[in-house]
C-alpha cells in the first residue's frame, strides 16, 4: 500500500504516515517495521530472516533444555 501511494508523497516516511493514518494505525513506525520486515524476508535489505529468527529463538530453546541438569530417577 505504501508503495502505490509513495508517488503522491515527499518522502517514503510521509507515505507511510498516510498509510498509517488511513488504517487507523497510531504510528507510521508500525508501518516502517513492517516494510523493513518484509524487505530482510525478501532478500532486499541485509538481516535476519523472520523464519531464521524462529528457528534461532528454537534452537536456544531446545539448547538451554538439553543443558538442564538430569533429574535422578527415583528410587522404588
């Protein structure tokens, strides 16, 4: 949406402040991280991948379980 109303701006920020104000959003910062988002997942812009970052966010998850010290088992 921004990108078929930038024409009519001054700037990239000032369309997404139009955008953010014509879907009641309270900041075009929203708006600005969702196209930055959207720019790394398509390859545009350099960073972490939104599926990368799952994965990563997994892998300490599954990494810090399998750190965890082994409960004895009980004796019966």
């Amino acid at each position: 949406m921004v990108a078929e109303v930038r024409p009519d701006y001054p700037s990239e920020y000032a369309a997404m402040t139009a955008v953010a104000g014509m879907l009641g959003i309270g900041s075009p910062e929203t708006i600005r991280t969702w196209i930055r988002r959207q720019q790394v997942d398509a390859g545009d812009r350099p960073g972490v991948t939104t599926d990368a970052a799952v994965e990563i966010k997994r892998l300490k998850r599954e990494n810090a379980e399998l750190r965890r010290p082994v409960e004895p088992a009980p004796y019966t």
